[in-house]
C-alpha cells in the first residue's frame, strides 16, 4: 500500500477517560484526533487475542524466578480487590523491588511516591504476565500468510472476533481448538513458568502499589508514572537513561537519553517490538566511563543487556515492565499504513 502517512503521534495508553478505560489516541497532520478504547482498537485486538506476539513470547525465558532485573513495574491490576483504599483512577503502579540494589534505589526515592505494602501472591493474581506466557493463537501462522493480501480489518473479524465464521463454531473445531489450547497451556506451564511455590520470599516482602506523587506526570505515564521518577534520579546525578520511544516516523526503538527534557519520548508504553539498536555497546561505553546507567525494556531485553555485559557493574540499574508480549514491528506499521488510508 503506497499511502502517504498521515498520522503524527500514537499514544497508547491514553488516560483521558480514566486508567480503567484507556483508549488509543491517533493524531492526525491536519489536527483531527481519534480516540478508540483499547478493547475496540483493531490493533489492540490483534495484540491482546495474542495473535502477533512474536515467537519467544509464547514461551518467556525471561519472566518469573528467570526475571534479572532490579526493579519490575507495571499496572497494580486488581488494585480495587486488593487494596481497595488505594484505588485510583488514574493509574497505580505495581513496583516489585527483586533484589537489595532494586530495593535500595527504590527507598531512595520514598519521598517522591505515595504507596502501599502489598504482596507478590495478591499482584500476580490479577497481573498473569508476570509468571505465565502467553498462549499461541492456534491461527498465528495463518494470520501472517494472510498479512500479505489482507487488511488488519479482515484479520481481526476473521481471527479476534468473538462472533467466528461458520467453520470455527463447528464442533470439530471447537474440540480441535480446546485440545490444542489444553496442551499449550500444560506446556507453558511446565516449561515456562515459576510455580508459586517458586516465589521468592523477597519478592514476596518487596511488592507495592505506588502513586508518584506529580499528578500531571501520572497522566502522561502508563500506570502509576514510576519510571519517571527512577528515570529522572539517574539524569540528575549525571547518568543516562535508556528506555523505548515512537519516533516521529512512528518506529519504536531504544534510545539513549542523558536530559530531563527528553525524559517524556520515553514516558508511557509502545506496544510493538522495539528495536535495539547498538544500545548494549552504547550503555556499556557509559559503565566503562563510571556513568550511572538506568537500562530499562523488557525482562527478556534486561536478561540480553546483561549477558552482552558478562559481569556485573555497581552503577547499572535496571528495570523491566511486566510483559505480556510484544507485537511484531510489521503489523504496527501496517495498522500505520490502513489507518492513514482510512481503511477502518
Ligand atoms: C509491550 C508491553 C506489554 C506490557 N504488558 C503488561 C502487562 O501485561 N501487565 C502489566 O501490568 N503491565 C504491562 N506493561 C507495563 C505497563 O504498561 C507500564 O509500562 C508500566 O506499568 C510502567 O508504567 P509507568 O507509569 O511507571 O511508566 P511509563 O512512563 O508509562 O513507562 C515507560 C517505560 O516503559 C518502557 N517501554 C515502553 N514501551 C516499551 C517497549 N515496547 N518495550 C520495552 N519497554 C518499553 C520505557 O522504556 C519506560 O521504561 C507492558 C508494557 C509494554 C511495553
Ligand atoms: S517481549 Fe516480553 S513476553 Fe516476549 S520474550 Fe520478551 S519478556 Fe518475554
């Protein structure tokens, strides 16, 4: 498709009308605006039926007791069941502190936060990314053959829809579905996850809801807007912060950011694949010069970090979001590509 593309900027997680109801906020050249609740966005659909994760994210090697990471941050889902008092609107953070260095940077920071002790057992009730993948979508391979000539409008209908075709209520199919959905599930869980009896009993002791006390930073941010403040500590003290952007080409990748002026390109989260770059062999040049390095991805992008580095350094810190898989680069650009034809 050869459209010129028309759209400036993509939030994903845009607020407006509450944490609970985030929609997807596409800004178009001319100034138009459009607001699509995630659960009506057809490139969420495809994201959250897990039908465009890429491969590794059906079986994590990077999450539960596999985690390295200093510090792990995502939404306190579930925050209403658990912590009812706490509830908010407009975003609370889950932040689970994985070892001392994570723990200490954190307690650093106590008087930039409003928060709340909880537990690792309540969290990953209601947050299963934290431990399990996700399930492969029995049609993934079909999907991307058919990503060649099809519009991400026919996948959806065809593929995330509850309403399926004629075929797919059949009977056969149903059992066919089922058995391939019970056989998945029992392999991810013996391969991939972390039993909770697996649960350290520092994660358990370390986990929180928290509130960053700048309002307006938690309306910019995903969840609770955490990260801005862990990111903004390391550019205060002359260090560097490497996290994922949309550039204005509307590509997702890391990047490298050393002033607080640029602390917002990093701010809130892309739901696409992000791409490296020479960020490992850039962040490593920084600990080598005695830099403070808050590195920040994806659990399985902090596992890759540290086994580029092979040891450990004192002033690396680093933090994953909790991760239900990432979607692949090409169905982002392709919603890019339909959405500024107005296909949908
Ligand atoms: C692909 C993806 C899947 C997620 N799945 C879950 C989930 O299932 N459950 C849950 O509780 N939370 C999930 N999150 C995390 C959640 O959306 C927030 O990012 C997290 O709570 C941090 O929010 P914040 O308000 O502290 O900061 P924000 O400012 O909102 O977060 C910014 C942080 O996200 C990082 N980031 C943004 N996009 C990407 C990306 N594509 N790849 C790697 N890092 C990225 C930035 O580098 C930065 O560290 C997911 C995030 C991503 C990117
Ligand atoms: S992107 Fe997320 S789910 Fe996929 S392999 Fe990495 S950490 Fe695991």
């Amino acid at each position: 498709m050869k459209t010129k593309n028309n759209i400036v900027k993509i939030s994903f997680r845009d607020k407006t009308y509450g944490w609970n109801h985030y929609h997807i906020k596409i800004e178009y050249i001319d100034g138009t605006i459009d607001r699509i609740p995630s659960n009506k966005n057809i490139f969420m659909k495809v994201f959250l039926k897990d039908l465009v994760l890429r491969p590794s994210c059906y079986h994590c090697k990077a999450k539960g007791v596999n985690n390295q990471s200093d510090i792990t941050l995502g939404d306190f889902w579930g925050i209403q069941k658990v912590l009812s008092q706490f509830s908010d609107d407009t975003g609370v953070s889950l932040v689970i502190l994985n070892n001392q260095k994570g723990k200490a940077f954190f307690d650093s920071l106590l008087s930039h936060f409003s928060f709340v002790q909880s537990k690792y057992s309540d969290a990953v009730k209601f947050n299963p990314a934290l431990e399990k993948s996700a399930v492969c979508h029995i049609d993934r391979s079909q999907v991307f053959e058919k990503l060649n000539d099809e519009t991400l409008h026919y996948i959806e209908k065809q593929y995330a829809n509850q309403k399926l075709s004629k075929i797919k209520t059949s009977f056969v199919y149903r059992v066919v579905r089922k058995g391939y959905r019970i056989f998945t599930r029992c392999f991810t869980h013996i391969f991939t996850t972390s039993p909770s009896q697996k649960i350290d009993s520092f994660k358990e002791s370390n986990t929180f809801a928290v509130k960053n006390l700048d309002t307006q930073e938690i309306a910019k941010s995903s969840s609770g807007g955490v990260f801005s403040v862990l990111a903004r500590s390391i550019l205060q003290q002359h260090g560097v912060v490497f996290g994922v952007q949309l550039s204005s080409e509307l590509y997702v990748e890391h990047i490298c950011i050393q002033d607080e002026q640029d602390l917002e390109k990093l701010r809130g989260s892309k739901y696409v694949q992000s791409d490296m770059h020479s960020c490992y062999a850039k962040a490593k040049e920084f600990l080598q010069d005695n830099r403070k390095v808050l590195f920040s991805g994806t659990a399985c992008q902090i596992l890759g970090l540290k086994k580029f580095l092979g040891k450990d350094y004192p002033h690396l810190f680093t933090v994953d979001v909790v991760c239900h898989g990432v979607p692949s680069p090409k169905v982002f650009k392709k919603y890019i590509e339909e959405k500024s034809a107005h296909l949908y």
